[in-house]
C-alpha cells in the first residue's frame, strides 16, 4: 500500500508525468486483461497460442534434451492458458517438474492453485505471489533444481529497449548455468496492424488503461474524473516502440487524498506502457548482450510473433 503510494505519487509529480503499468493488475484489471486478449485486433495471443497448440511436443522434446527433472517458474503467469499446452506436453513425456507461476495479482495465484490440478491430472503448482526477481529468489531457497523460466505474452516488451539486455542480465543472479528460458517477443510488421491491437474498436484497452486511474481513486482516496482523459497510444516503425498515454482532456485539478493536488494541463499527458517491437536479429543481439545462447526460434505461421528458447551459458 505505502509502496503503491510513493510510486504513484512519484509518478505524477514529475515532468513529464508517468504510472508503472505492473500497476494495470488489480482483480479488475485482470479481468480486462483476458478481455484484451479475446479482441480481434490483439493479435498476440493468437499467434503465441498458435505456436503453443502446434509446437508444444517440438518443445518439450528441445527441453527434455537438455534436462528431465526441473522448476517450470512463469514470470507474470496471467490466466496460463497457453502454458497449458506445454504443461500437458511435458506431463505427457514423464517430465518431473513442479510449476511455479509467479504474478504480482493474488487473484491470479489463488486462482491458478486452484484451477490447474483440475485441468493436468497430477501436476504440482506452487503459485509465489509478488515481484518476478523476489519470487524467484524465493524460490531458490525452496528448490536447488535447474529452472525452465517462461517469459510470455511479450511481457518483456514493457521494458525499454535499452534496459531489455540488463533485465535478463539481471535475472541469470537468479539462474544457473545450463537453465533455459522461454520468452515471447512481439515482432515488427505493418504499424497499423500493431497501433490497431492497442487501440480497439470496442474500447477495452482504453477502459484498461483508465482502470488504474479508478484504481488510484479507490485505494488513495483520489478524485480522477475518468470522462476527463482519453487513451493515446503511439507507434513508431523507427524505434518499434508502441507506447500508451492518458491524456488530460482539460486544465484540472486531481487531489490524492490528503497526500496533495495533482495539476493537469489540457493536452498533457501521462505515460502509461510501453509495449516494444523487435526485430529476429535484435532479440538475438539481446541473448548475446545478456549472456544467452539461442536453443531455437518457435514462430507461428505468420512470422508475427517468436517465443525464443535460450541457454544461461
Ligand atoms: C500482460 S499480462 C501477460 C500474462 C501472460 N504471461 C500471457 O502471456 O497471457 C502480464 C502479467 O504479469 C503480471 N505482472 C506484471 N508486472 C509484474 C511484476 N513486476 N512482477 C510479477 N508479475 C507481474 C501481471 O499481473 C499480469 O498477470
């Protein structure tokens, strides 16, 4: 709560104004967010369930040449539904492994220690709620086993380009060597097909994003008027960068409880998320930088989307 607090405030008082989107996840942005996932224009679920539906054997078999028995731990495990599909895979091979989904929403753990042992008859789930990298340094004190990391969804697109290499970086601390890990880049391909999945016709990503603000209002006391900003998102081909805002559509005043008053300019904005698009070659530049050597590429049929297998060396 005091850390939701300082980020938030932190965020709006500087120029120019921001929110984290790990914020976007509270029970109700969970529910918007499997509603974003159903859009026709969010293509990225398709694709990535695609490559799951048809090449989960394919990589279980490139997992299993590696090791037998193992942690799966999923950063920001969401509703799992295309983890499934591996899961069941694994399962169906003998694997020995325990399933770790982390996720920063209590509702989704609680949710998926419940759900999973219904759908893959024997699988162990131990659901860790909190922060990726506190979660996983969690976990290494509860197994010494080697680690399949999944990293879906593009989730690692919410990281700027330049940060991307020191995140992985970061999390091999957690690794050991020989450890593989899964991660789903959004690829680059025609910006209208990109700027369409994060600006739906049918408005859920714009209530998505306006949800954090209702969210600030019921858990800090705040006064946003959510008819009073509207979702901007942007794309750029150069950079592959897709970025969303809230913009304030007049000159206002949003107090936060009795912490202080927040001025909006109209036209100003607050930067929301990013969502970045790659190149094959960058992702690949990006194992090299971070210390990952490339196991193998999984594409779906329409090259729009790649869940990179890669080796901590
Ligand atoms: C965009 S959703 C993706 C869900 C899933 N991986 C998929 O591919 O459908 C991101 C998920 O990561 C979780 N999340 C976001 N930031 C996080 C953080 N810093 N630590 C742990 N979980 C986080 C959210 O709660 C949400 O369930």
């Amino acid at each position: 709560m005091d850390q939701f607090f300082d980020d938030i405030w932190r965020g709006l008082k500087a120029s120019p104004k921001y929110l984290q989107s790990k914020y976007f996840y509270d029970e109700a942005g969970d529910a918007i967010f499997m509603e974003i996932m159903e859009c026709p224009e969010y293509y990225l679920t398709n694709c990535e369930r695609e490559i799951f539906s048809n090449q989960s054997n394919e990589l279980a078999n490139t997992i299993l040449n590696h090791f037998h028995e193992f942690d799966v731990a999923e950063l920001g495990a969401g509703d799992a539904t295309k983890t499934v599909y591996l899961l069941e895979a694994l399962a169906k091979h003998k694997a020995d492994f325990t399933y770790y989904p982390i996720d920063i929403s209590a509702n989704i753990i609680t949710r998926l220690n419940k759900q999973l042992p219904g759908i893959i008859t024997g699988i162990r789930v131990h659901g860790l709620n909190g922060e990726y990298f506190a979660m996983l340094e969690e976990l290494k004190r509860m197994s010494a086993k080697n680690k399949l990391v999944l990293f879906l969804g593009s989730s690692i697109g919410n990281i700027p380009l330049a940060e991307t290499a020191g995140f992985f970086s970061a999390l091999k601390a957690h690794l050991m060597p020989g450890d593989l890990l899964l991660t789903g880049f959004d690829l680059k391909k025609d910006p209208k097909i990109i700027l369409d999945a994060y600006n739906d016709k049918a408005g859920v990503t714009r209530r998505f994003n306006l949800n954090l603000l209702k969210r600030i209002n019921n858990t800090l006391d705040a006064d946003f008027d959510l008819s009073q900003f509207e979702h901007c998102p942007a794309y750029s081909d150069e950079t592959g960068e897709c970025k969303s805002y809230l913009q304030s559509l007049k000159n206002q005043i949003v107090r936060i409880g009795t912490a202080g008053r927040i001025d909006f300019k109209e036209g100003e904005q607050i930067y929301m998320e990013i969502s970045q698009k790659y190149s094959v070659q960058q992702t690949d530049e990006i194992a090299e930088a971070a210390g990952f050597t490339v196991v193998r590429h999984f594409y779906d049929s329409k090259k729009w989307f790649l869940d990179a297998l890669w080796q901590y060396r």
